[in-house]
C-alpha cells in the first residue's frame, strides 16, 4: 500500500468497516427471493464484465401471451449489494407490464479503494443479454434502469451498445462523484443544524486527501461527454426531497449533455414528497419508506411501453420544484503541499514528537535518569497536541460517516458542536503551550543535554505546524 493511500486508511478506517469480507468469484444470494404470487419468476446467470458469474432473478407478470418490454435494474453504491435491494421497485415494475431482471451486484472488484463505472456498464450489458434471451420478452425492447450511482452507469452502458433500448434514471447525478458526495455530506451536517468552519472547510478538505489518497475511486468523472453519445430515449425520476443528489443542478446539466449530443427525447419528472430513490418520505428526505411515489411505476410502465412502440416523446419536464437548499462547490484536486504525501508525513511528525516526548520521559524513569521538565507546558503540548491531531481526525470521519440525509453530529453549540469547540479550545492551548515552552527554553540556565535539546527540538517543531495544519483543517478558524 503506497504512503497516500496508507494515510486515507488510518483517517478513514471507519469507511474499511462498511466493505463486505473477500470478494467472491460468484456473488452473493444464492436464495432466490420471496415473490408476490401474481408474479412469475425465473433464476438466471450470466457473465459480467472479465467473465465474473452474476445471479439474478427475472419477474414478469403470469400468463403468455405476446412478448413483454423488459428491464434491468442497476443498483447504486455499495459492494455486494443483493438483488433484494431492489426487489420492491421490480415487484411494481413486474405488475405493469414489463419483465424486470434485478441481480445481485460484484463485490469483485469493486471495494471502497477499487471501483470502475465502465466493469459495472459491463455487468448491466451481461443482465441486458440475458434478460433478451428470456421467453417471452421483446429483445429489441429492453433497457436500462439506473439509481444513483447506477445513474452513471447505465447510460454508460447504453452508449455502447444499441442492445438497450431505453434508459430510466433515478436519483442521477450529472456531476463529478466527489463534488456530489462532498455536496450530500455538507447538506447532511446542514441539515442537522451545523455551520462554520468544520462544514465549509474540514469537511470538503477531508474528500480532496482522501481522492488524493486512492480512497474515493473515479472522483473526478464526468458524465458529460458519456451523456453526449447515448441516443436512446431518456426518462429521468427525482425526489423532490433528494439529499444524495442536488436535484437542482443535476436535471439541466443532463438536458445539455444530451442536446448536444441530439437527444431531444428525454422525460424528467419529479415527485412529491419522494426522496433520493423516489420512495416516500415523512421527513423531508431523512427517512426512506418501503412505498414508492405514488404514480411512480406507472410512469415507468406508460414510458417504456410508449417509447418501445416507436412514441418516444419530445423533450420535457414536470413535477414541482426540487428542494435544494445551497449549490454544489467544486473539490478540486490537492496542491504538493496539501496532499495526501504532504498530510502523511505531517501525521508521522505529530505521532513522534508528540508522543515521543513522554515515551522518552517514561524510558527515564524506569532508568532513574529523570529530569525535572523545562516547561510544565511542555506536557500539555505533548498531551493536548496527540489529542486534537487524533480527535479531529477521528471525529470528522465520525462526522462525515454520518453526514448523508442526516448527520449526527452531537451537542451543538451556535451552530458548532461541542465536541469540535472542545478541539478547536484544545488546539489553542497547545499553542499556547507551544509558545510557553519555546520561551521557558530560551531562559533555561546552562546548556540542555544534546538529547534533552532534541526532544525539545522536536517537540516544539509538531507545535510549529500544528499552526498551519490546523488553520488548513478548519480546527483554528472561528
């Protein structure tokens, strides 16, 4: 593991928790899942990208009669993710009319440090192959379904292919991965009532080392030139209350991609009191119901059919107005002195002068050489320095990992949580420390030990760039 991405584990080894264990050959859910008894189901495999096996499950409506559109779901993020994810939305698909294949997503190559949206395009073009070959489904009328980060995949996958007929969206975003996901966590905090400094400069900081660091994978993708070349009709779905995706920006940013490309035939709808994947919501977005928005599915049912009969319809948008209380900010990439190598070595300084400094101490003791200490300040900046640089770290992951739809960020204090204030205090006195000791040193009478002076030396360096360090995360900011 190279030095970038070992510090990207240690901040954000919380985000290591959410993987799944060691990626499997075939994925996961061999049980075929529980199906209404109005409905048809068939187990099928099929080959994904580089040969990987998939398992899913096709739902149809019972009974034969003349071949049916048909659809395959694709999943958003998470590694491993089954079939039963999604199974309500290929429940109510199923029952207007269509067959849906949903499956069980890779864990194969995809983790938090590896991800590749054209290997997932590959799985959704294996699902399309399998579900034309299926009886009783037109094959020249199957498409796409994509939700949130399956946003970026199917229309990936459409316009490589001429397979798929037509694409539905939901909860697509437009934008580069780490600009929505700095966005979506920044609301999160918002939203919880959090302002200052930990949600306009810590927080956005935090996704630029951890990109820099290999720990956010494809964060600088843009969907525009991918949404350029798909030619298929387009029908895109948001929830009025989508805290995952600013459903704002996102809609336009699609309607041009696809009109320089000549796409005039997109739909975009959106729905009341629907959140993120267009499920109802009782609480503006945080909390997901198992229902979907009413009109929903039949929406989906009416379009694909319309448009798989040759009616594709013009350009057009509908719906109330989303709700999206501040614009996305740009992430960009890090500069030498902010990047992850830089981060890194500052983390290793801290550790060693920081902690070394009472190691050392306590190494004397047990040796009866001890010494009484130049500053009693010395010990606080040791203490206190160790403190913020691990608590900060350690609370902005805490932050950020609940920082989708809704935060919990703790106690909040004017906008600011106690426990940030708390480090922002303690961060102070370790400069003040800092200064105390320089000058306790300067006064001292006689010259020091040499190891005595390095000690010092190198204990007062971490207080040094504690300052700048600080000021760049957000800790010495009002």
């Amino acid at each position: 593991m190279r030095p970038p991405r070992m510090l990207a584990a240690v901040i954000a080894v919380a985000f290591t928790l959410l993987t799944t264990g060691p990626a499997a050959a075939v994925t996961a859910g061999d049980e075929p899942p529980a199906v209404p008894s109005d409905l048809a189901t068939t187990e099928v495999s099929f080959r994904g990208d580089g040969g990987l096996t998939l398992r899913g499950t096709v739902l149809a409506p019972k009974g034969t009669g003349t071949r049916r559109p048909g659809v395959v779901l694709v999943h958003g993020a998470g590694t491993g993710t089954p079939r039963t994810k999604l199974l309500g939305e290929a429940v109510e698909f199923a029952r207007r009319g269509l067959a849906v294949l949903v499956y069980d997503k890779r864990s194969e190559g995809y983790s938090l440090f590896e991800r590749s949206y054209g290997q997932l395009a590959g799985d959704a073009l294996g699902a399309v192959a399998a579900l034309r070959s299926q009886p009783g489904v037109d094959p020249a009328k199957v498409g796409l379904w994509g939700l949130s980060e399956g946003g970026w995949v199917a229309p990936m996958a459409a316009s490589r292919s001429a397979d798929v007929a037509f694409v539905v969206l939901v909860g697509a975003n437009s934008l580069q991965p780490l600009r929505q996901q700095a966005w979506a966590v920044a609301a999160g905090l918002r939203k919880a009532g959090v302002s200052g400094p930990l949600v306009e400069r810590t927080e956005p900081t935090l996704y630029r080392v951890l990109a820099d660091g290999g720990m956010f994978p494809e964060p600088y993708y843009d969907p525009a030139p991918t949404l350029e070349r798909v030619q298929q009709p387009v029908l895109g779905i948001w929830g009025v209350h989508d805290l995952l995706t600013p459903p704002r920006e996102s809609p336009p940013l699609f309607a041009e991609a696809f009109e320089r490309g000549g796409n005039r035939h997109y739909t975009f709808r959106f729905f009341a009191g629907a959140d993120h994947a267009a499920h109802l919501t009782p609480d503006g977005g945080v909390t997901r119901l198992p229902e979907l928005a009413p009109g929903y599915a039949d929406l989906v049912g009416s379009w694909v059919r319309a448009v798989t009969s040759g009616r594709p319809p013009a350009a057009g948008t509908s719906g109330p107005a989303p709700v999206q209380e501040t614009p996305t900010f740009a992430v960009p990439p890090t500069a030498w002195w902010e990047s992850a190598w830089a981060q890194l070595a500052a983390l290793v300084l801290f550790v060693v002068a920081f902690a070394g400094y009472p190691v050392v101490a306590l190494v004397r003791r047990l040796r009866g050489t001890g010494r009484a200490p130049v500053s009693r300040a010395a010990r606080l900046l040791s203490g206190g320095g160790l403190a913020v640089v691990l608590g900060s770290f350690g609370y902005v992951m805490y932050a950020v990992m609940t920082g989708g739809k809704l935060a919990s960020p703790g106690p909040l204090l004017a906008g600011r949580p106690v426990a940030w204030l708390a480090l922002q205090v303690l961060a102070v006195a370790s400069l003040v420390a800092a200064a105390l000791t320089a000058r306790a040193w300067r006064r001292e009478r006689g010259p020091l030990p040499r190891g005595e002076r390095a000690r010092l030396g190198l204990l007062l360096a971490g207080g040094l760039v504690l300052l700048p360090w600080g000021l760049y995360w957000g800790l010495l900011l009002p």
